[in-house]
C-alpha cells in the first residue's frame, strides 16, 4: 500500500483510492494462518501478505485542497455513508506523529488528532516531554494515519506551530476531571520513580479540590500545518 507526499499537493493525500463511485473492497480483518514462522537465530520472520484493495484515485476526483479531501475521507471513516461500501475505521484519530532533533535524529509515536481545520492538524500534549522539546527545537514534523479498514494511507509533512495558551485552555476545559489531574501529575518522557505518579496525582487532586481544575503552563496545543 504505497503513500502519497502528505496532503499538501492533490496527489499527496494517499494511497491509490476509490471515485466516490466506486467502493472499496474492505481487506480481511483476520491475519492469514502461519502469519510468522521462527529463524534460525531465533527471529521472527512475517510471511502472512494481506492484498490491500482499493481502485484507483484518479486525479479528477480530487479537490484543488488536500485538507477538504481529508475532511471527506475522516467523515466517510467515521461515519460511511450508506452504500458505500466503506466501513467504520477503528480510531481513525490515532495518528503516528514523528519528530527530529536539531541535529536530525527522529522519533515517532502515536498520538490522537483532535481537530482539523482549514489551517492544519491539531493535537496536545506535554510541552516538557519529548516530542514537545523536539518540536521547539526543530519545529518541522510528519503524521502518519494508517486505515486498514478501507487501505488507505495519509501522510502529512509540515511546520508546528504552538496554539495560543486561550485555545488550550479552552480545550482542556472539555476534557474529563482525571485527565486535567493528569496533565498536572504527569512528567511525560521524564523517569520517575514508581510510586511517583500515585502520589502526584493524590497530590493534583488535593490541590484542586473543590475547584475547577486550570490548565498547566507546560500543557498545550500543536498545529501541524502542511508544507
């Protein structure tokens, strides 16, 4: 299933897929029996082959945006329409987020899209952790978003930019009372000891008995804007 550049020119937004007519033909959602076999060095070797099935995207169904294209196909993961074809895409939000340090050594880990808009891709995190350090270090950065379901692949390659402390706020807000404790005991990336994190969240959830919980100074917004 080969990628495309990332939704930043009309063919950049993924993997050969299907005219709005045309439906996809979902995947097998079991792997094949004997998906791996022993080597002799004591490895593992994958040997099961899923065949990925989607027509073809032809360049006339796309939208002069790449961002409205992905609005669409996140819809029709959500939510496939009637007849489609289509099916529902198992957390279609979780998306690979990879970053690089100045001197360029990558890391990637998988973290949840929470908003896209006409700007870019938006998520959250801690600011102190790896990937927020990476990030203000070298602000450039790429997400990954791999639907089995309907074998389709996005890839985006962009600039991140910090939202404003009011657009995290607002958004903290509407996240549950444990996970704002969270975000106040966490020291993400960081080592810690292993009663540490109980402790600090006893201790989060004292401090803020009784009250509204506000959102730390080293919690926040990204927004990856494509290149």
């Amino acid at each position: 299933m080969p990628d495309g550049t990332g939704p930043t020119t009309p063919a950049a937004a993924a993997p050969p897929s299907p005219a709005p007519s045309s439906p996809i033909t979902p995947s097998p959602s079991t792997p094949a029996p004997n998906a791996t076999e022993m080597t002799k060095d004591g490895g593992v070797k994958l040997i099961a082959h899923n065949q990925y099935q989607a027509t073809r995207l032809l360049r006339s169904d796309l939208p002069s945006d790449p961002l409205v294209l992905f609005r669409r196909w996140l819809a029709d993961a959500l939510n496939p329409p009637v007849g489609s074809g289509l099916v529902p895409v198992r957390e279609p939000e979780a998306m690979t987020l990879s970053t690089a340090t100045k001197a360029g050594i990558p890391s990637s880990r998988v973290v949840l899209l929470k908003e896209v808009d006409t700007h870019g891709f938006v998520f959250f995190t801690n600011y102190n952790s790896r990937k927020g350090a990476e990030l203000a270090a070298n602000p450039y950065a790429s997400l990954g978003f791999h639907w089995r379901e309907t074998s389709r692949q996005i890839r985006v390659v962009g600039r991140a930019e910090r939202l404003t402390p009011q657009e995290s706020a607002a958004y903290f807000a509407t996240r549950p009372r444990g996970s704002q404790i969270g975000a106040w005991a966490s020291t993400q990336s960081a080592a810690i000891a292993e009663d540490y994190l109980p402790h600090a969240v006893a201790e989060a959830e004292k401090r803020f008995e009784g009250h509204e919980v506000p959102c730390p100074p080293h919690w926040g917004g990204w927004r990856v804007v494509p290149l």
